[in-house]
C-alpha cells in the first residue's frame, strides 16, 4: 500500500483510538471537530486513505474501518471471512461450494452489531448500488441473518438469484431498491423473498 501522509497517520490512529475508546467509529464530523478542520478536508482525506487501502467505509453511519493496517497484527485476532462465488438456491449458504476463498479482518473494525452473527463475503457485480458507494468490484462483508430491517442493504436470493439491494415495504410487497436512477425497484411477495445477509462493511481495492 502506499504511504501515508503526517496528517493521514494523524486521522487513522484517531480512527484506531476512538473505535477502541468508544466502541464504534466515528463520524466524519467527530474527526473534523476533533482535528479542528472542516467536515470536506476530512471527507478528503478520507477518499485518499481509502484509494491507498487503508480505510473501509460503506453509506452508514459510522461505518469507517481501517483495513490491515501498517502496524503489525497478532494473527489469533483476525476474523476469516469466506468470500462467496455464485450462490445456488437450496444449498447451505456457506457451503463449502460456495466458498472461492478467505480474507483477513481485524473484529474490532467491524459494527458492534455483527456480534453472534457468521460473516461472509460477496464481491459486487454491476453499478445498480452506486449511489451508496457501492461499485462494481467491491467487495461487501455482510452478516448471515434471514431478517434485516428497512433501510438495510440486504443481500437476497429471487428467482434463483442473488441480488444486493436495500430492503423497503410498499403495497404489502418487499421492495428491492437499487441506488442508480438507471435501474427500477422489483417489488415480490412477502413469502417469495429470501434474505440471506445484511451488509455491515465494504472493502475497495485500487
């Protein structure tokens, strides 16, 4: 990964420090009130550490997460998430045919909310989630739960297939919402859908 910057190193270990103080990450406003700058220089900073991988950040609040950082890491407290390939309906979820491989994350950059919960890894096909920060690439770590809340991005098989959408309630229907003006909501029957995982963090890679 790249290097970093005085003013960079300043925001992780402040990141690092707020997440262990308080048990959650901060919010961008915390980080510029904390360093005394405005909310936009530090939403830039924060895109810089995210193109150099070292900073995860998904459309929720507070969902900042530094990746492997450049401080050493005792192996025994990474998490090892399987990352998905295709996913069949019927089989297990975490099948062992599901699985294309594993990645390493440190548990304590993750929302507390994902305690108690198995974590698996989808990589993202497409641009309908965009406007959410969602690209085409990204890999997205979600927890295993058959029911989500309105508002989640859930990721949820139909028709056979998986799909990453938010989840909402319309004429007695679910309704999967995407996050790009190109594409339209699918509306199903309460009984036809089947959530397989909420999404909790992302993972960018440049």
């Amino acid at each position: 990964m790249k290097g970093l910057t005085d003013k960079q190193q300043e925001i992780m270990d402040y990141i690092s420090e707020f997440t262990r103080r308080e048990g959650m990450a901060p919010t961008i406003f915390e980080i510029s009130d904390h360093f005394q700058v405005q909310s936009a220089t530090v939403f830039s900073h924060i895109r810089a550490l995210q193109r150099k991988g070292y900073v995860n950040r998904s459309s929720k609040a507070r969902s900042l997460a530094l990746t492997q950082s450049n401080k050493p890491r005792h192996f025994s407290l990474s998490l090892s998430i399987p990352i998905l390939g295709r996913i069949s309906a019927g089989a297990p979820l975490l099948s062992e045919e599901h699985v294309e491989q594993h990645v390493m994350i440190d548990p304590t950059l993750l929302p507390r909310q994902t305690g108690g919960h198995k974590l698996f890894g989808l990589r993202v096909q497409g641009e309908s989630m965009r406007d959410l920060g969602i690209m085409d690439g990204d890999l997205l770590i979600a927890k295993q739960t058959e029911t989500a809340s309105i508002g989640d991005v859930v990721i949820a098989m139909v028709d056979g297939e998986t799909t990453v959408k938010s989840l909402y309630l319309s004429d007695g229907k679910w309704e999967l919402r995407p996050a790009n003006p190109a594409y339209k909501s699918r509306f199903y029957p309460l009984d036809d859908l089947v959530i397989q995982g909420v999404v909790v963090a992302l993972q960018r890679t440049f």
